[in-house]
C-alpha cells in the first residue's frame, strides 16, 4: 500500500500554478485630475490632465499630499506586504533640483525615495532613500540609509520597491541602461496602524510635474502554508493507513470536482502505477 501510495502522490502532488495566491490589497495608476480631486493636499497646485504642476511653498520638507492606501486594523504587523510605486515625473527647472520624496508611512513612521537631480555635482545620482517621522513638515529627514550611484543622466520614470515589515527598499530607473539601488531602512512599519502614500518636497523653492503615480499594496504567498497536504510531515505514510473508500486527494473548478481513491484494481497512467481513479 506505502508503494502504490508513494506512486500516487509522485503523480498527483499539487504543483505550485504559474500564479501563486498572492493577493491584491490595493491597486491605483493615479492620474493628474485623480490626484487633484481626491488626495489629502498640504501644498499649492495646478496643471492639466497630464501634467500635475506642485508649486512652490513656505517650509523645507514639507508634506504635499497623502492618499491612504490601507486603513488602521486591516493588517496585522506580521502580514508579508509589498508595495510597489511607479512614478512619471519632470525634474524642476530651479537649480539645486531634489524632486519629492515618495514615501510609506504608518504615521508614525515614514520611508522611500527622493527622487534627485542627477546633473547636480554632489554626486548622489538619480535617487537616494529617506526616513523620517511623518506629519506637516518630515521631522528627522535621514537621508543616509543607502549607497547611491554618480550617473548624471536625468530618467523620467522610476520604479519604487518597498517591504513596509522587513524594512527594505529598492528604487530602479533607466539610467545607465538600468541601475538599482536597495536600502536597508532603521526600522519597520506598524502595518496594523494602516499604510498612507505621502509625497514631500524637499525645498520650499522647488516645483515640479507629476504625470502618474501608480501603487500596489500585496500580500505575499506563502507556499509553505499552501501546499501544506496534511499534518504528518511524511505525506505516505498518511495515506498507507486510509480506506479503500477515503479520497487521498481531490481538487476542482466550479464546473467539476475529482477525488483520487484507493481502490483494489491498478492500472497504469502514463506508466506510473496507480490505483483506479473515481470521479465524483
């Protein structure tokens, strides 16, 4: 029996799908005319349907906008959540030119990535990781949390990676044929306080253009708790100590379901050698 069982669950063992249950918690491409009626505003604007214009203000490091993305108590602070945030930007005209920071934050703390004028002399590149404590003004801006690149081509989109509860960011761009940077920020998000998009300038000076800001939030799979079968670690012995009349296996879409049952006659399903199959 521990022989056919074995030839059984070699066959039909659950396969990993192409797509994997990970789960959509929130998705947005935030155009102009979008973000111009619903986000929460601290900051002049204007503009037109593809151009979002941020005009200039009175404080370094203020906030601009914020859209909440997931509200307080939907996560749990061990949920495995990703973020990702693709941006299409205009660097400003002024010089020194830091565009905004796009940045995740759950109140109490923020991180992500200023977006920086790579034809500056300072040598930062295209952008650098930020933190900080979110709120009118980013209070405790560090910009120190990763290494950068000293390209001095200026790209207009940028792809924005961030795991809120391991504390780890990633920020790519076309520049120099494709570069990353990763960071490793001070510390995590408190995912059960709920996950806001904020956008702060650098320079009270400074305007720019936004033409879309697109995220989405995720929760990762976790294939281990997937593809659990059973409680005992060895799945055949599990199955050496059923019935004839127990399913040692069953799966099904919403126009036909299967269940695999060990029965006394064997055949061979492209020379595996199994026991009769039961459809139900």
């Amino acid at each position: 029996m521990a022989t056919q069982a074995a030839a059984i669950w070699h066959f039909f063992k659950p396969k990993p799908p192409a797509c994997t249950e990970a789960r959509v918690l929130y998705h947005r491409l935030m155009l102009p005319k979008w973000l111009r009626n619903n986000a929460e505003w601290s900051s002049p604007y204007e503009g037109d349907d593809l151009n979002l214009v941020i005009l200039p203000d009175s404080a370094n490091w203020e906030n601009i906008f914020r859209v909440p993305l997931i509200p307080k108590g939907h996560l749990k602070d061990d949920d495995d959540v990703t973020v990702t945030i693709k941006v299409g930007a205009i660097l400003a005209e002024q010089k020194p030119r830091y565009p905004m920071s796009y940045m995740i934050s759950d109140e109490d703390f923020a991180m992500g990535f200023q977006l920086l004028d790579a034809n500056n002399d300072d040598g930062l590149g295209p952008y650098r990781a930020v933190e900080g404590e979110p709120g009118k003004t980013l209070r405790n801006a560090n910009v120190h949390v990763a290494a950068t690149t000293n390209s001095k081509n200026n790209p207009d989109q940028f792809e924005l990676t961030l795991k809120p509860g391991e504390a780890f960011g990633s920020a790519y761009s076309a520049i120099d044929d494709g570069h990353m940077i990763v960071a490793q920020f001070s510390d995590n998000l408190s995912l059960s306080n709920g996950l806001t998009f904020e956008l702060y300038r650098f320079q009270s000076v400074e305007s720019y253009t936004i033409n879309f800001i697109e995220i989405t939030v995720y929760m990762d799979s976790n294939l281990l708790e997937l593809w659990q079968t059973s409680s005992s670690s060895n799945p055949i012995e599990t199955f050496s100590n059923l019935s004839s009349s127990t399913p040692l296996y069953q799966f099904g879409f919403p126009w036909m379901h299967f269940q695999l049952y060990s029965s006394v006659n064997s055949s061979a399903i492209r020379g595996r050698e199994v026991k009769d199959l039961k459809f139900s």
